[in-house]
C-alpha cells in the first residue's frame, strides 16, 4: 500500500539537561573512587581529593535545561525519502536517535510501522573487536533476520562495500571509508522497511557516494522508507522529494524540496551586504589560517550584489596565516538556491607570492570576465586548505548575490529555462542543399 503512513510523529520532544552527562559517564575508575569516599567520609574525601568531573545539581531553571527537540510533527508514508535539514544543533540527529529508539522522547509519541535500520554515524552498532563478517550476521541478527536470510545477502553485501580481502579483520582496523562502506551495506541490504540515514555520505569518495545515491533511490521503489539527513543541499535535492526544516528543535518549514532547500539557504544567509567582516562566523578547520574578510565587486570597481547574465564579477578576501601563505590553497564554491554546486574557483594554478608584511596576511582578488549565471539568487562557501589536503578554513552561505533578469534580446527568453550556465556561441544559419 503506497500511500500507507509507516512513520507518525505527534508533539515529540526532547528535553537535555545541563550538567547531566557527567552523572551518567563517569568512568569506571571515579565511581570506585567515588564510593570509597563515601565509606570514608564523603565530605572530607571530596574537600581534599577534588574530581575532575564537577557533579552538577540537578538543574532547576530554564538557563539550565535545552530543548533540542519542541512539539515536532510529522507522517511519512511507505516509499518516501523525506530529507531532513537544518543548521548544526538544530535537533536532526536526536530526532532519527528517538526514531531508532536510541533516546527516549521527554514528550509526545512516535509510531513507527516497520523493521528500523539505522546509519547514524560511522559504524552505529558494529563491535570493534568482532570481524567484518561477524558483524554483519551480528547487526542482522538486531533488526531479527534469521540466520539463513543474512547469509543470502551476505555476498552482495561485501560486493558493494568492496572489502571483500578485509571481510574476516577485525573493523577496529578498517579505515573510516571501509567502516562507513560496509555499514551503509549493511544497513542497506539487510532489508529494513525503513532506513535512517544521518550524513553518512559526508565520508567516502565520489564513486562510493553515487553508488549510495543509487540504493538509496533503489530501496524507495521497492516501497521501502528513508528518512535522510544531510548538510549536502544537492544530494538532498537529488534524493528526496519532499523535505522537512528543523530549526532549533522546531519544524520551521515542509513542502518540497526545493522551496524547503531555498528557504534554508536564504535563511542561513549571514548578510545581504556585498562585503562582511567573517572574524565571527561559524567556521571548520584547524584555524592555522583564516578568512577576515569578503567583498563582491562590479565592473566599475564599486561594491555590488546585482549582476545581469554576462557581467564581470570581483571577489576580494582579505586572509591571515601562521605560517608562509604560499603553503596553502584557496578556494570559493558558488552553489545555487537549491544547493547545487554551480561554479568552484580555485588557485591551484595561480602564481603565489608571500607577501611582504609580517603579519603574514594578504588580499587576494579573483576576477571573473562574465559571470554567465542564469538568473536567481546565489550563495558563496570560501575555503583555505594546505596543498597537501585537510582544512584549515571553512565558512559556508557568508555572501550572496543576485543574477537579475535582463533585457538584451535572446537572454531573456533563455532565462525561464531549466540551465543554470548561459554561454554565448556562434550560429550559422544555411539552407540544407548549400552546406
């Protein structure tokens, strides 16, 4: 039944309270500790013999408490992929955690119709002592497949994980692209009616990434349900049809894709100016160089967020290292208003010098002859790295522009179509029997 609902969310919420963890991870060592104090003299044992772990009270005001989840309402129905998006600590993992019944809700209900995978994180449910085979008869065996059942897809599971000669070492060896290869196998084969995907594909390369794209879209056509969760807005606008926008704990937004994908970027959008001071922003890497500031540029040199099609374009970054610049690259992605990577600039052919001050900072200006850029609303990621891999800065949605609409003949009827590039050519027109 197509249409049926397998998954029914109503007022689900969760509730974290401050100070809390440490009651619950203290290590084995402290409690030992712990109790021998409490044998002794609790008090003078803790006077004199501090934890590293400060026990909190429990707390006892708002200040001390977060929902990371509030009043959250939802239903799917059997063969979706529903997308799931929202900022860092917007609530998506804890939502697909008490989906997979990992965390218990502080409020309201979820039902669920259906045997559960989960693929929360690199390797959610694997032992690292046991083997690469044992484990998959070990995680089948969880969502309650008979041994028979597992050994029928065994054979396609290291097929597609392609660690065929790693099947019987221990993953506590794997690499975390083996790990997350065999997991999402896994995960995928053993046949759950719904599968919960948390950003596995955020690790693993380009081939291994198409070949989830590809079961995933697999699984929904088979009538089985995925509810997927990424920061990639062109995987999610590839994958799922409809999409739903979790911020701070709450459902801000569901519709389609697209419209949910345009809403979050423009929401995460930090300004509309055409240049920004980036010392504050929220960022990746390992800060061993930084962004300090960007600016968009027309062709008369003013600051400008308004292009047409083919206009000129300027971007100018001012950036700051600990060690000589030349070490590094740069680089900016351009993306769409539904996610999708337009444009990656990059100077890995460029001429670099160090510059003179010794303060080691720079402006650098990359110019681009025609923008070429149907009309809409594009956003910019920068990014520093060093040339030999790895990040050392990296700040998402930080400008954005706008390609408007223009009146030069032929470009304007061009713009209602589906493209996102506009490229001038050469047309030559000539009756048939003449060429």
């Amino acid at each position: 039944m197509p249409n049926e609902t397998v998954i029914k969310v109503e007022g689900l919420s969760k509730l974290y309270r401050l100070g809390e963890l440490h009651k619950q991870t203290n290590s084995f060592r402290e409690k030992i500790t712990q109790s021998f104090g409490r044998l002794i003299n609790l008090q003078e044992f803790r006077k004199n013999n501090p934890t590293p772990y400060a026990l909190s009270p429990t707390p006892s005001s708002p200040d001390d408490s977060i929902w990371a989840l509030k009043d959250v309402s939802f239903e799917v129905k059997r063969g979706e992929i529903l997308g799931i998006i929202g900022r860092n600590g917007a609530g998506k993992s804890t939502l697909l955690k008490i989906l997979s019944r990992i965390t218990k809700p502080t409020e309201g209900k979820a039902w669920i119709h259906g045997r559960v995978g989960s693929l929360l994180e690199v390797g959610t449910g694997f032992h690292q002592e046991l083997t690469g085979r044992e484990n998959i008869f070990l995680n089948g065996a969880i969502l309650g497949m008979t041994k028979a059942e597992i050994k029928r897809k065994f054979d396609e599971i290291v097929e597609f994980a392609e660690i065929e000669k790693f099947i019987d070492t221990p993953v506590k060896r794997y690499s975390s692209g083996m790990y997350v290869r065999l997991a999402f196998a896994v995960a995928a084969y053993l046949e759950p009616e719904i599968l919960l995907v948390d950003e596995v594909l955020a690790v693993g390369d380009a081939a291994f990434q198409k070949k989830c794209l590809g079961k995933m879209e697999g699984v929904a056509r088979e009538g089985r349900t995925v509810l997927f969760v990424s920061h990639n807005m062109g995987i999610v606008n590839q994958l799922c049809k409809k999409c739903i926008l979790l911020d701070q704990g709450k459902i801000k937004f569901e519709n389609d894709t697209h419209l949910v994908i345009r809403k979050y970027l423009t929401a995460c959008n930090h300004t509309s100016n055409a240049i920004v001071d980036l010392s504050n922003f929220d960022r990746t890497g390992d800060g061993s160089a930084k962004i300090l500031r960007a600016g968009l540029y027309g062709s008369d040199g003013s600051l400008c967020r308004r292009f047409s099609i083919q206009d000129p374009i300027l971007f100018e970054l001012d950036t700051q290292y600990e060690s000589n610049p030349i070490h590094y690259s740069h680089a900016i992605q351009i993306i769409n208003s539904i996610g999708i990577p337009v444009y990656d600039l990059c100077d890995l052919n460029a001429i670099r010098l160090s510059p003179p001050n010794e303060d080691r900072t720079q402006r650098i200006r990359i110019e681009i002859d025609k923008i070429d850029l149907m009309p809409g609303t594009y956003y910019i990621h920068l990014w520093i790295g060093y040339l030999k891999g790895g990040h050392a800065d990296f700040i998402t949605n930080c400008l954005s522009f706008d390609i408007e609409q223009t009146s030069e003949r032929g470009i304007k009827a061009i713009a209602s179509n589906k493209g996102m590039v506009y490229k001038d050519a050469q047309w030559s027109f000539m009756p048939l029997g003449k060429c």
